[in-house]
C-alpha cells in the first residue's frame, strides 16, 4: 500500500498547532518579566497556528484512516518539523549565533537530551538569556519527555482507533504496554500521572528554590531532560535537600509509567515482583555503591588509583559521597543529565561506573533514553540461553520473563535494536573524528547524543557544552538525538526507499 500523504501532512499540521498553542506559554513567562523578546514567540505562534489551522480546514474529510506506515512517518517528522519551528524564536530574538545552533537547542530539548550550546561560540551563558527562553527549553523537554504525540492523542481525539500506531511508534521500549484499551484514554492516564508527579516535585523544590527554578527543574527532570536555569547546573544551588530530592524524581522519571499507573490501583505486589524494576533498581544501588566507594577519600586512599593526576581530593564523609554518588548514577543511568560535580576528575573506579551507565537507560515506558533496562536484560537472557543450548542442543529453552514467554520478535527486535545502536556510535564516532574532535570526545558526544544523556567526556564533559563544534557536527548530532529519542527504527525506517512505495 502506498504512504498516504495527506493524512501524513493533514495529522503534522495539527502537531504544529499545537505547538503555536504551546508557545504563547513562554510569550506569557516573557510579558510577566517585562522581557521585549516576547514578540518573537507571538510571531511563531501566529505563523504556527495560522499553517496548522489551514491543514484542518483543508483536510479531506473522507481520508483513510492511519496505518502503521503514516504513524512512523508522522512521529519521526514530526520531532524534525517541530524542532525546526520551536527553534524559530532563538533565531530571531538573536538569543544564539545562528539558526544551527537553534536548531541544536530545541532538539536537544524536544529529545530529551540536554546537550546544549549556551556559554560558547559567542552564545551567551545560560544565566544571561531571558527567562522566557529558558522556560521554553524546559517545556519543551518537558512535552518532548512523556511525546506530543500521545498528548495529541489526550486532547484531540481525532485520529480513531489508527492513533495506536502512534503511540507504538511513539512509547519507548520493546513494546507498547497499553493501560487502558483505548489509546485516547491511555494516553490520558499518562499524563495524569505525569502531571501529577510533576507538580508534587514542584511542591517540595518551593522551599529551596524560587517558584521559576522550582518549575524549570520539575520538568527537565520529569522528562529526564537535565536543562537548567544555572550554568553550573543543580550543583550551582549547593543544596543535599535539592539533590536528594532531584535524585528521587529522577529514580521515579526512569520508571516504567505502566507500573506508576499499577501502584496507583494499589498493585504493588506486580510493582515489585517485575523483573525490569528490579533490575533497575539493583542497577542503581550497585551504581551508587561504587561510585560512593570510588569518591570517599578513606576509601580512595587503599585503592589502587593514581590519585596524584587530579586536583581531586575526595569526599570526607560518607554522606557527601552517597549524596554525589546517588545523584550523579540517577542523572546518568535515566539519562537525565544534571549534574552536581564535574566526574571527569573522579578517580578511575568511579569515572568507569560512570562511563557503563551512559549505556544503561531507564525502563523501558519510561521518559528515559539510552538502550533501556529491559533489553540488557533480554540480552543477557539470550546470551546464557546460547551457552546451555551448546550444552544441551535438543532442549527447547524458552526465554521467560515472569511466567511469560518471550516472542521470536521481540527478541529480534531487541538483538536489532543493539546491532543498530552500536552501530550508529560507531559511524557517529567516525563523523566526529572526521570534524576535528579527539577520539575520547568524538565517541562521548556521540554516546550522549544517541543515548540522550547531554553531558559526555573530553572537550564535552559536564562543565563544557557544544558550541565549539562545526555546525555540520551539530546537525548529526541532532539527528542521532532524534534517532536516540524515537528508538532508532523509527528515525531510519523514513530513510529506507521501500517505506515511501507500494
């Protein structure tokens, strides 16, 4: 069958929309600080309604309704066209240097990764930027974080039973767990519940932090963004209250949101007999441990590191060094990407834990990037099936997940899903070694952007950003962002000829 076009481009243009409607949001945050670049969203928003609101009235009432084809295409341009658009007030307020750059920003917001181009390349420090642009890059990580795709699916239901393709294109993960057997109220659920856990974070960062910091960081960190209001990040507040209370939320952001809805029904039995969350969980406590052990300085002084190549001293208690270790293993593993300490200085046991969680991933359902729990798991599932199959080749050795059987498929998917993921670090790393970057930097940026981390290591670590990169760099980057953001297979398949035919 072939693509269908119009329902392609009929369904984009209410995302955008949309998006208009979203964008009066931050022109608001900017009338209410005497800001005078709030013309700058009023005219996106303006030309962003007006384009979507043509698409609706032009629309042919009669169309088909959307298949698997129009769902893919729809999600994965979708991130591209609604970057492009969100990117438009940077540009022309003269917030950034270029529409690169912009463009740079608002994907990095949209996917959730964080990587940003502030404090660089003649691109003011994020502090010195009009808060109207920050609230923007936090709501649109927080948007991009749960997919605009299923908060169209909540307030429009417009797309009938078809919009399922949507969400399966769109909910991260192996599979698309339903929770309720309407999509429209699925995707609902979601957002109550991302709503809500939201403004409860909000709730207990007031104390500590001004109303406009409180909102901005409840959203990156929902989304597991890590944009923030300071240039040194959470670790700019100084506060164990605000960093424990950031690490709890971004536990809860890397957890599956079909378990959230479970506990919520007063299942939490299923909660914690789910293998995923306990691995997850195990995960993060091993993580933590470790990095714990590798930055309290008793500790540091019996092992063998060479603590005499860095200015790092360690940490004195081992309260400093659970605080450090739990928050900066929660940033990276559900790939939020805050930070509270520069772990490039981290002696070597803790830089490695480190370095192994960029690979990780939240749950899969979750808000999270990166490979997701549960494909390790299935991927270790695989492997020692292998080893026993060799051992007793006539045996039918299932792979199980609880009492369930794991499908061929899935465990095709998840096996793809891997062999495509390494490789497109891999020609990741090439094109950034090809734009001049150090391979230690070249393999960090492409590692973050596909996981959608932000921070990486070398001339992009923690306390650097990525301005100083060519911008043919940064529009790769921001492709494997999306590519990282949509599980892969959805960015490529629009890539592959025989999607656009018969």
């Amino acid at each position: 069958m072939v693509l269908n076009i119009r329902a392609v481009a009929y369904t984009l243009g209410i995302l955008v929309f949309f998006l208009g409607v979203a964008l009066l949001i931050p022109m608001a945050v900017a009338l209410y600080y005497g800001e005078a670049s709030w013309w700058a969203f009023a005219v996106t928003s303006v030309g962003a309604t007006v384009l979507g609101g043509l698409s609706w009235v032009l629309r042919d009432k009669e169309e088909a309704e959307l298949q698997i084809r129009e769902g893919f295409a729809i999600v994965a341009l979708s991130w591209v066209i609604l970057s492009a658009v969100g990117a438009l007030p940077f540009y022309l307020a003269d917030v950034v240097v270029s529409y690169t750059d912009a463009f740079f920003e608002t994907m990095s917001a949209f996917s959730t990764t964080g990587a940003t181009i502030l404090g660089g390349g003649g691109n003011p420090d994020i502090e010195d930027i009009p808060k109207a642009f920050l609230f923007w890059r936090s709501l649109a990580h927080w948007m991009g974080g749960m997919g605009i795709i299923v908060l169209t699916l909540a307030i429009l239901p417009l797309l009938g039973v078809g919009g399922m393709q949507l969400y399966k294109a769109e909910v991260p993960g192996p599979s698309a767990d339903k929770l309720t057997p309407r999509v429209q109220e699925t995707a609902k659920r979601l957002w109550l519940i991302y709503v809500g856990i939201t403004v409860i974070q909000i709730g207990l960062l007031l104390p500590a932090m001004s109303g406009f910091d409180a909102i901005n960081h409840a959203f990156a960190t929902m989304a597991t963004g890590g944009f923030s209001t300071k240039n040194g990040s959470i670790g700019q507040f100084n506060s164990a209250y605000i960093d424990w209370v950031i690490t709890a939320f971004m536990f809860l952001a890397g957890v599956n949101f079909a378990l959230h809805f479970r506990l919520l029904r007063g299942q939490a039995i299923t909660v914690f007999k789910d293998t995923e969350f306990r691995v997850y969980c195990g995960i993060m406590i091993v993580a933590t441990l470790l990095i714990t052990l590798g930055t309290w300085q008793p500790a540091m002084s019996i092992l063998p590191s060479r603590l005499e190549e860095t200015a790092f001293t360690g940490y004195t208690t081992i309260t400093e060094a659970l605080r450090y270790g739990a928050f900066q293993a929660a940033a990276i593993i559900t790939t939020t990407g805050f930070g509270t300490a520069d772990y490039e200085v981290w002696p070597p046991l803790a830089i490695g834990v480190i370095f192994l969680c960029f690979y990780i991933g939240g749950m899969a359902g979750s808000t999270g990037g990166g490979v997701k729990v549960i494909r390790h798991v299935l991927m270790f599932k695989n492997s020692f099936k292998e080893i026993k199959q060799l051992i007793h080749p006539q045996a039918i050795m299932p792979i199980r997940l609880g009492d369930r059987v794991v499908p061929a498929d899935v465990m095709k998917n998840v096996l793809s899903f891997i062999v495509l993921y390494l490789g497109l670090i891999g020609i990741g790393t090439m094109a950034m070694a090809f734009f001049g970057l150090d391979l230690l930097s070249a393999f960090g940026a492409t590692l973050s952007s596909v996981g959608n981390v932000g921070p990486a290591f070398g001339t992009l670590g923690p306390t650097e950003n990525y301005a100083h990169l060519p911008d043919m760099a940064k529009w790769i980057l921001s492709f494997l962002m999306m590519a990282g953001r949509l599980e892969i297979f959805t960015a490529i398949i629009i890539f592959v000829p025989a999607f656009w035919r018969r």
